[in-house]
C-alpha cells in the first residue's frame, strides 16, 4: 500500500517535470544542464532473521515477605491499610503489652534478688579464706563457701540475661517494616490473638521489580540467550530494558510452560505491581537480514542489484545476495551496508553514470 502511494507521487512528478521541460522548448531557452532523474529510495535495515515473540505477563516486585511478630499476644492495634507505602521502620501493629509488662517487672525483681545472694555469698567466701589463713577454717569450708559464691553469680547471670529477654520480647510487641515497599495484604485485626511467627502484614519492596511470564518450551534456549525487553499496556510506547533472572527448571503441570522471571532495573515509581506487561524475545544469534521492495531488485539474467545511492546523487550497481522472496518484499543477506539508500521503483530506466534526486524516503 505505502509502495502504491509513492508510485502515485512519483508519476505526478514526472509529469510536472515533463511539462517545466515543454515550457522551456516553448521559450527557445537551452537548459544550461540537465536535470536529475528524481527517484523513491528505501534505507536497508538489517534484523535478525528470526521474528520477535511477545508474551503477556505481570509486574511482580522481587521481594514480597510476610511480616510476623516475634511474640505471641493479643493485636491492640493495627496501624497501616493495603496499598500503603511504608518506610524502614514504621510501626504496622501493636501486641498488647500488659503480660510482657509483668514478665520484665518479674525478671527485675529477681535480678535485685540475685544481685544480694551474690553479694552474701562472696562476703562469705571472703571470711571463710580469712579464718582458714588463721588456722580457724578446714578446706571444706573454703570449698563450700566458694561453691555456694559460684553459684550465686551464675544466678545473677541468668537473671541478668532473663532481663534482656524480656526487654527484647516488650520491644518485639511493635512490628515494624524492615524494608521500603508497599502493604499488600493485612492479615490480622485488631483483638485477634497471634501466635508467635504467625503472618500479619505481607509487605512488596518497590526498589526492585520484574515481569513475569509463562514461557513455552520451544523458546526456553531463546529466553536464556536472547535479548529482551518489556512494554507496558498503559505505555505502549516506552520499552524498558529487561533480563532474565530466574526460569523455572520444570514445566507446569497444566499448561506446560516454564515460569521466567526478569529484572526491569530502569522502571520508576510510575510503573506500578499488577501492571500488564508484554514481554518481546528477540534472537541475537540469529542471521542478520534486510527487506526491500521487490521494485527494487534489478537483474538482466546475472546476480540480482540494487541501485544504492550516495550523498551527491550518484548511483552504483551492487550485487546483493537474495535469501527468500515475499509478497511485496525481497529478503537480502548483504551486499549493501546497513543505512544505506536503495533506489526503490525505475530501477530498469537508470543509468549508472546517471545523477538522481530523492523525492521521498521509505525505511523498511
């Protein structure tokens, strides 16, 4: 159809020219030089060979954990809603706090009881070398006064360490994010009671995200090896750089393809999780080729040209390798170099030692 256009313009144009030069002979003026020879020309573009393959898949974040407290207890509070950002520590629920509250007040008391036994029992060792330094004291005396000493600050460590769990255990009744991202799911409500581990918050870390496909097996070489990049439904127009980060070493029961999984490290904040996206696999190891029109290929009975036209309009013949024949195409293997200007119809009424003028490009 585009070829059909331009055919049209091309033959206006002859007649326009073909009419300046009537009006010229009319006036008995000799044209000081001759005109060029207006031509359509196409600019060869190389591809490979193989066509792309697009698959639909999602926008999945990399890292989606849920969060869980370290305690068991009852929720009093729960402080953040799907679809919420959040930041590194950001409160998300609160445990009841009374019972732990009574567990530390207990591991306090008994710290202070430890502290005194092991104050008791060291001045009791102390005396017990004393006397027996005076000859007042047996060895049992001093062993069991050293015994008992030993004992009592294994006590107050134990106390000491008790302390320390419970603090942990009070401070364990806030969960907080650990990471940037977004709420995806709220598990728990307030005055539900939790076990410790169990699910309450699933947050999505935004800082990296992927798309998602379903990969079929004959393709599965390509999508390891291949270059690949993604467009967005709601952006058509954008592509955005992908890689293959995980692929799936079975096929699925059901559908039999493999899951794939690629990075997207230039997406922004705009590209939200859930978006659908079109994942497109292209073979980089695939034979590189070229289509033009097949107006314009010129042969007498040798190789098959093209007429390639340089920057002052000069024309030269060159030998191409044709590798199929399509509807309205020719697919060439080389003999002309990427971006190089093809004449693309009047190929059989050129003269190599003729000058042309483009009229109108078409890239193919």
């Amino acid at each position: 159809m585009r070829l059909g256009i331009f055919r049209r313009k091309f033959k206006v144009l002859l007649s326009v020219s073909g009419l300046a030069v009537m009006l010229a002979g009319c006036n008995d003026k000799p044209a000081e030089q001759a005109q060029d020879r207006p031509v359509l020309v196409a600019t060869v573009h190389y591809e490979a060979d193989v066509p792309e393959r697009s698959f639909v898949g999602t926008i999945r974040p990399r890292v989606e954990s849920d969060l869980g407290f370290r305690v068991a207890g009852k929720v009093a509070r729960r402080l953040v809603e799907v679809g919420q950002r959040v930041e590194p520590g950001q409160p998300l629920a609160v445990l009841d706090e009374v019972d732990l509250k009574l567990q530390a007040d207990q591991s306090e008391a008994e710290f202070r009881a430890a502290t005194g036994v092991v104050a008791q029992a060291v001045a009791a060792e102390t005396r017990a070398k004393e006397l027996k330094a005076r000859g007042w004291s047996t060895d049992a005396q001093v062993d069991q006064a050293r015994a008992s000493a030993d004992e009592a600050r294994a006590r107050l460590t134990r106390a000491e360490r008790a302390v320390e769990l419970t603090k942990n255990s009070l401070s364990y009744t806030t969960l907080a994010a650990d990471a940037r991202g977004v709420v995806t799911a709220t598990l728990v409500e307030p005055g539900q009671v939790v076990a410790s581990g169990q699910a309450a918050i699933r947050i999505a870390r935004i800082a990296e995200k992927e798309a998602v496909v379903a990969i079929p097996e004959t393709l599965v070489q390509r999508a390891r090896s291949g270059e690949a990049h993604v467009t967005l439904w709601s952006e058509p127009g954008r592509r955005y750089a992908a890689k293959l980060r995980e692929l799936a070493p079975q096929a699925d029961a059901a559908t039999r393809t493999y899951l794939a999984k690629f990075t997207l490290p230039d997406v922004g904040e705009d590209v939200q999780l859930g978006m659908t996206a079109t994942l497109i696999l292209a073979d980089t190891g695939g034979e590189k080729v070229a289509r033009v029109p097949l107006s314009a290929l010129f042969s007498q009975g040798d190789k098959p040209s093209l007429y390639v036209v340089d920057a002052s309009g000069a024309v030269s013949l060159r030998p191409v390798t044709v590798k199929a024949y399509e509807t309205n195409d020719a697919v060439i293997g080389g003999g002309v170099e990427e971006g190089a200007r093809v004449v693309a119809l009047g190929v059989q009424k050129l003269d190599p030692a003729q000058k042309v003028s483009v009229v109108a490009s078409l890239a193919f």
